[in-house]
C-alpha cells in the first residue's frame, strides 16, 4: 500500500510564504515524476509544478519565479516552496506521484493567502 502524506499548508498573509511537504511511503522501488496540483472552488484543476526523477523541472506560468519545486529522492519527499503568494493562490493543493506506471495521490492540504 503506497501512501502519499502531505504537510505545511496554512493561512498566510499575501506576499508571505509557505513550504509543502509530501512523503510517500510503502511498497516503493522508484519514483518516477513527482508534483503539486491545485484547485481553487469554482475552478479546474490545474499542474502547479512537477519534477521527475532526474531533477526537471516544470511550472504554470502563474507561478513561475515564485514556486520552487525540489525533491528527496532518498526520503520520497517532494519540496513546494512558495514565496511571494496572492490570493489567487488559495487553494487545495494536492501531490502525486506517479509509482510503477500509477498515479498515486496525497489527500490534499489546504493553502489559505488572505489579510
């Protein structure tokens, strides 16, 4: 049973910053790509960011130059940093993971950008 465990959402003030986190644990012998979708109520889903096994790196234009995506590959850990954040920016955040040809899914942490 493979697990995707997310932390580090919050309320935070626009302009400040918050840090995911997203540990997958369980029957794990790679991982393949890793990221963060998010979606705001009334909207789609959209790809925050993704990086794969080898370090590239991909972002959604909204969040270019703000987000930072890393990744632990010895602890299955999956890094959003994100710095100068909007309102536009609430929402539930979501990692994947995609394990032997799945997608696998955290449960979701809420993100909250609000004076």
């Amino acid at each position: 049973q493979v697990q995707l465990v997310e932390s580090g959402g919050g309320l935070v003030q626009p302009g400040g910053s918050l840090r995911l986190s997203c540990a997958a644990s369980g029957s794990i012998f790679s991982i393949y790509a890793m990221g963060w979708f998010r979606q705001a109520p009334g909207n789609q889903r959209e790809l925050v960011a993704a990086i794969s096994n080898g370090g590239n790196t991909d972002y959604a234009d909204s969040v270019k130059g703000r987000f930072t995506i890393s990744r632990d590959n010895a602890k299955n850990t999956v890094y959003l940093q994100m710095n100068s954040l909007k309102p536009e920016d609430t929402a539930v955040y979501s990692c994947y993971a995609s394990i032997a040809g799945k997608i696998r899914w955290g449960q979701g942490t809420q993100v909250t950008v609000s004076s």
